[in-house]
C-alpha cells in the first residue's frame, strides 16, 4: 500500500490507534463532568489511572496537540482534552498550523 506522506503530519492508523489506546480512553472518559473535575482535582492521579506512557503524560501537560497526536492520541478524542481548558478547534488548528489562533481565523476567512 502506498501512502501518502504529508510532512509534520502524524497520521492516525493502527499502530497509532494502538499506541494511543489508554490516552483516548482517558479523554473520551471527559465526557463526564465528574471525570473533567477529577482530571482537574488531580491530573498526574487521573493520568495514571488510565496508565498513561510518559511521552503521553508530558504531552497531556504541555497542551501540545501535535505531540498528543504524536503519543497516539485521536483528535476527536482529543478534543474533549482541549475542552476542559476552554480551547477550541480553532485553538487546536492554529497550534497544528504554527499560526496564531487570529492569524488561523483570517486564513479560514480568506478560502470564503
């Protein structure tokens, strides 16, 4: 099978889907506002819980979407992690982009 290579682009298949199996439990156990406030109470307890690698906890305390992908991590899962901060699709995009979240916004209005 020949894939396509996208560069600085981590691309969700099995091996990641397998690699991120315990990450992407955690973050779809935040749908539940218990689970959120739990996280928040004590997130090394809660991350350990789900026995997070440590490539996975450090990327789960950076915020750093790219090395959540990285670490296995799904983005639809993902973003329950970024909603428990206040972040946004528009937040993840312009950290996948490099831009700023403003800069992120102007370049999705300019496609219009």
């Amino acid at each position: 099978m020949n894939q396509r290579v996208i560069p600085g682009t981590t691309l969700f298949g099995p091996k990641q889907a397998q690699k991120g199996f315990a990450l992407n439990k955690m973050c779809f156990s935040f749908n539940s506002k218990e689970n959120r406030d739990a996280f928040k109470s004590d997130e090394n307890a809660y991350m350990h819980s789900y026995n997070l690698s440590t490539e996975q906890m450090d990327a789960i305390r950076s915020k750093n979407v790219l090395q959540l992908l990285e670490a296995g991590g799904n983005i639809y899962y993902l973003a329950k992690f970024a909603g428990i901060f206040g972040l946004d699709v528009q937040d993840i995009g312009a950290q996948q982009t490099g831009l700023s979240k403003e800069e992120f916004k102007a370049k999705l209005q300019a496609y219009n």
